[in-house]
C-alpha cells in the first residue's frame, strides 16, 4: 500500500510492506539513486512502515513507451546494481516501473530505484512464491 503524506515541511510518500531492505535503499539513497529514506521500521502485525521522499518523477515504463531507455538511464541503473552488489546484496525486481526517471540538468535523465520489498542480501533474499 502507497500513500501520499505530509512528514513536517515535505511530502512524502508511504508504504506498508511485508519485507524491504533498509540497507539496500540507504545505500543508494546516500548516492543519490534512490529517494531519501525517512524512515523504516517493523510495526504491529510484522509489517514494515517506510516514509521516503516523493520524486515528482515518472517511471521508465511510462516515460519511455515503446522506446529503449536512454544511455544516462541504464547508466545510472547499472551503477546503483554495481553499488549493491558491491556490499552483497541484489534488487529482486528491476523492471522499469521500478525505475524512476526525471529530466536532468540539460537535455539528459536522471533515474532512481524504487520498491526495496525484494532486495536483500546475495543467496538469502526470496521472491514470493507467488510470482
């Protein structure tokens, strides 16, 4: 579940999940290629409340229908995959709704990773069953 809010001066945006990788988002949130991470934590029920900053941006699937994704994109993709791997973990779930892409300084993109659910260290992190 997806949530819209207001977190002191800054809108945000929250999620409530079975699983995310705090380690994975910060790690990339600290590189600029994921949101910032406010917040993460398991509440009532097992399930994990994460507050992070909302991009007014739109997702590679959207922002690039029918197109390849341009060279800036993939090369921001592949460095924060590098990053994770790098420090033993994996994504789990690189598709471009995952992806978020706004206009950089000039004419190119700058993309994000979103939805950490499926991240998790190398060898340990699962898919759900029922994928």
């Amino acid at each position: 579940s997806l949530f819209r809010a207001k977190f002191g001066d800054n809108i945000v945006l929250v999620k409530f999940c079975e699983n995310y990788s705090e380690r994975a988002h910060r790690k990339l949130a600290n590189s600029g290629l994921a949101p910032s991470l406010y917040y993460c934590s398991k509440i009532r029920g097992g399930i994990f409340m994460v507050i992070m900053e909302f991009v007014e941006s739109y997702d590679a699937h959207h922002q690039f229908i029918d197109q390849q994704l341009p060279q800036d994109v993939m090369n921001d993709v592949k460095d924060a995959i590098q990053q994770m791997h790098d420090i033993g973990l994996v994504f789990g779930d690189l598709r471009r709704p995952n992806i978020m892409v706004e206009k950089a300084a000039g004419t190119g993109f700058r993309a994000m990773l979103v939805d950490f659910d499926w991240a998790g260290d190398h060898d340990q992190a699962k898919y759900p069953a029922a994928l």
